[in-house]
C-alpha cells in the first residue's frame, strides 16, 4: 500500500518543506500527528515521520535544519536532504566539523547529542529545556548566542561557570558542557566574562539551504533508481520489507512525500529499500532519499493520521518532514450531497475553513445557474471558521463554495470545495421482520422516496461496505418504492445473525446520491 501526496514546489513563503521536531525539543519524541497538531495554528501541514532516531525519546541520528539554522549535525556516511529557498531538492552525503575556541585554540565540538565521555557539546534551545544531567562536567552558559548559520563564525559571552548537568539553557543563548579529559580546557579557556567563538562547518557547504533532514540512503539520482550507495546501513534495514518513507522531486519541481505502509500487516508486505527507489522513479522522482522506517513510518494530514500504523498504535518519532501551508484552507464538506427534502438526512452543509493569521475573508457559494450566495465577509481571526448552509435557494445540481482570505503581509490565497445539491433520494427506511429463515419472503423492506427518475440500485451489505447481495438495479420513476431482501446472500445461502445495512444509489441528470440505513436481522 503506498501513500503519495504530490505538492506545489516550496517557495519559503506560502509553501514550506522543513523539519518539526517533537515538543519542539530535539531530546523528546512523539506521534506525527501530535507534531502536526502541535503547529496546526500557525500552518496546515502534510508529512511523514522524518529520520531514524537513537531511542524512544530521540534524538534525529542526522541533521535538522529550519529557517537555514543548524540544530543537529549530519551524520557523514548516510545520506542528507537540503531545501533551498528556490525549493530545490539536494541529496548528499554532508560532514560536520565543529569547533569551539575561547583563550587557547579552537576544539572539538560536537552539537545537541546525547553525552560522550571526553567530548564537548554545545546545547541549544532546539535540545530543550535544560543539558542533561550529568556528574563530573564543567557548563558554560552563554545567554546570548545567534542561530547557528552553517559556516558561520558565532560569538556569545560566559555568563556563568558550572560543575554540574541539568543547566537550564537560556532562550537565544546555549550552554557548552566538557566532559573528561575536555572538561579542563573549558574551565580554563572560557571562564566568565570569555567572548566564545562557535564554527559549525557543513562540508560541503551548504549555508545557502533553507532546511534540511537526515535520512537516506539515496533512492534516485538524475531519474534513475540507485541500487548501491554504500551507505552506513545495515543489510536488514535495506533488505526487509517494511513500512517506509520517502522524500522526492519532480522534474517540475514538485515535491513527493511517499509512504509505503507494511510490516506486520496483512493489508501491505511493505517495500525493501530498492523497491521504494523504483515506484519513486515511477512517481516521476528525478531526487529522492529514503527515510526513517520500520514501524514509525507514517503519513499525516494536519493531525490526522493517513496511514495504518504497522503496530496497534500509532509510535512515537524524533522529527518529522512537514509540507507546510499558511493561505486559508477549506476542509472537505460534511457530506458530497444536500438534500433539503426535510427527511433529517443531509438537509443542511457545513463547511468549514482554516486561517493561520488575521485575514480578510470572503466566502460565497455559485450555484449551477450562477446565482452567487455570500456566506460570510468580514475580518477574520486564526483558527477554524465554520459556516451553515440550508440549500436555499434550493437549484438542484453542482454547487461550489470558495473562501478567499487576504493575510497581513497582502498575500491572496482561494481554496475550493464542491457540494451536490440533489432531491432525488430521500426518506430511506428499513422494517425488518426480525428473523432470517429459509422461507422467509422478506426479512426486511427498504422504503424510499424518488423525487425524480433515477437509476437506482439497491444492495445489502456488512457494516463494513461488502456486498452481500444486490436487490435490483434499474431505472425508476418518481414515486415511492419499496423494496424486499428475503435474507440470502447472491451465492444463495441463508444469510447468519448479524448487523447488515441497505444501501441505495440513484443517479440522474442532476448527479449521484445515496442512503445508507442499518439493520439487524436473526436466524
């Protein structure tokens, strides 16, 4: 089972492809849809789960990077996805080498990982909340320190000088924390009052890309599958198949986000690491890179899980890849089909619409003879709007809702949505007799009103949707009909205790509608 969503190239402004870490804190992990809904008030996102991560509590083993500022460095034999502003896609293998110099000469540093004996690393913000906490290391709090631009030269003050782990990190600021042998050096390089100089080093350099995830290994390159990359991969990871996740580009500049869900189920085998590179180029990828996969990998829209989890709930990630949206967005009606026939059943249509910003909205309805509707036109505040419609003036046919919103920055953006307004079927009812028996002539009878001539068909089924048997298929006229199922199923067989429904479908010149009403019926 693949999952595919297909989306605009990103331009940094309405259209965004970047990392979201969980609970904004690179020492954490939680669902993809709880990232989504984390961030669901400033932008309508679409994602995946993003890199392999080290444990249940994170973080990314690669490198995270957003609004082109480093908070988790790349791991040099495994594959790395840069965003540039222009959108475009970039698949390499990237190297980090991080230094800190204070009164002596520059050394080593390492960024937002987990504690090494004998190593130093610098925490910022992005780690969370505070350093680990730890015994026998000495942490330099510097309250004030730039985002870390790629090969850039940084600079911040010591404000305080510790012997101990757990130091909350200041916010715009970072801690240095040595352990070891290193832990001297920055006790006597960098007491209070020090100016520290932070170089993170991308090689090769990548300080002009806007946002980046780790990954791999590389799927596609120049359109064509890689079978080999000679990645640090295990042979299990690439060979099994699993659940998986992608990342790719069009040759127009589209972005793909691809999961192929498996693992466990027996609704999908899931996809070995080749595999995935081949239905990739078959999607058009001429640049793709895996993802994180096994049982994390997912897809989600704005919160809402897409995918079927491999396990019996949706697993916990480090970060994600997100496929961001800031214009007003308009979610799917209540129902495809208004019936205002006074049957209880669809006689009014919600709609619904999302700004991440002040707006200026205006919100109509075009019927099919151009009779234009205004539902709302007024200044709007973030959040979801929701709007009620009764079907008046009631012209049957295709109606189209469209909200435009204008946000402080005078950016424009529409969404769309089509509704059926259709009398054709309505007031659908089932009186069951109660017992399946082999003589039985009806076991139950399907009433239903016809406003118009339809094409009608008739059918019992499970809960689920499974046709069990199809009553009739033809055309009517207007009137009302009713129809008898005397409890066999199309192989001629008694049909077993259970909750069934019917289902009717009548289609026209106006378009297609239909009625579900349940039932339970006993041998």
């Amino acid at each position: 089972m693949l999952d595919v969503v297909t989306a605009p190239r990103p331009d940094g402004s309405l259209y965004t492809l970047a990392p979201a870490v969980a609970h904004n804190a690179l020492s954490s992990a939680e669902p993809l849809t709880g990232i989504e809904k984390d961030l669901s008030g400033t932008e309508t996102s679409v994602g995946v789960n993003g890199d392999f991560f080290a444990s249940t509590h994170g973080p990314p083993t690669g490198i995270v990077m957003a609004n082109g500022a480093l908070t988790s460095a790349p791991i040099s034999s495994r594959s790395s996805a840069g965003i540039s502003p222009t959108g475009l896609l970039t698949v390499a293998q990237v190297s980090f080498d991080g230094t800190w110099r204070g009164t002596g000469q520059r050394r080593e540093l390492d960024l937002n990982d987990p504690p090494v004996s004998g190593h130093t690393t610098l925490y910022t913000p992005a780690w969370g909340a505070a350093t680990p906490p730890e015994t026998g290391v000495v942490e330099d709090v510097i309250q004030t320190l730039p985002p870390l631009l790629p090969n850039h030269v940084l600079t911040g003050a010591v404000t305080a000088q510790s012997g101990a782990g757990g130091t909350p990190i200041p916010p715009g600021g970072a801690v240095l924390v040595s352990r070891g042998a290193q832990a001297p050096y920055l006790s006597a390089e960098a007491p209070v009052g020090t100016t520290v100089e932070i170089r993170p080093t991308l090689t090769p350099d990548w300080s002009t890309q806007l946002a980046a995830v780790g990954g791999g290994p590389l799927l596609v390159s120049g359109g064509k599958a890689v079978f080999r990359t000679n990645e640090a991969f295990n042979d299990s990871v690439l060979n099994a198949r699993s659940a998986r996740s992608a990342i790719g580009q069009l040759r127009n500049g589209q972005i793909l986000l691809v999961t192929v869900e498996g693992g466990g189920s027996d609704y999908s085998a899931g996809m070995t690491n080749y595999e995935l590179a081949e239905a990739m180029v078959q999607l058009g990828a001429v640049t793709a890179m895996g993802l994180g996969s096994g049982t994390p990998a997912g897809m989600a829209f704005d919160g809402t899980l897409l995918t079927r989890p491999s396990t019996a709930t949706e697993q916990p990630i480090a970060d994600a890849l997100l496929y961001s949206y800031t214009g007003v967005y308009a979610a799917p009606p209540s129902s495809d089909v208004i019936s205002p026939n006074g049957d209880g059943v669809d006689d009014t249509e919600t709609f619904s619409y999302k700004v991440v910003s002040p707006s200026q909205v205006s919100a109509t309805l075009t019927g099919p003879t151009g009779t234009v509707i205004t539902l709302a036109q007024d200044a709007e505040q973030p959040g979801v709007h929701t709007l009620t419609w009764n079907g008046q003036p009631a012209t049957e046919g295709q109606w189209r809702f469209v909200v435009t919103g204008t946000d402080p920055q005078n950016r424009t953006t529409t969404a769309e949505r089509d509704v059926l307004l259709d009398n054709t079927l309505g007031s659908l009812q089932v009186t069951p007799s109660g017992h399946l028996a082999a003589r039985a002539k009806a076991v139950v009878i399907a009433a239903f009103q016809l406003s118009h001539p339809a094409t009608v068909t008739a059918t019992i089924e499970t809960r689920t949707g499974v046709v069990l048997d199809t009553l009739f298929s033809k055309t009517l006229p207007a009137g009302a009909e009713a129809v008898p199922w005397n409890g066999r199923l199309w192989t001629g067989g008694l049909a077993f205790t259970g909750a069934y429904q019917v289902r009717v479908i009548a289609s026209n010149s106006i378009g297609t509608t239909e009625l579900i009403a349940p039932f339970v019926a006993h041998r």
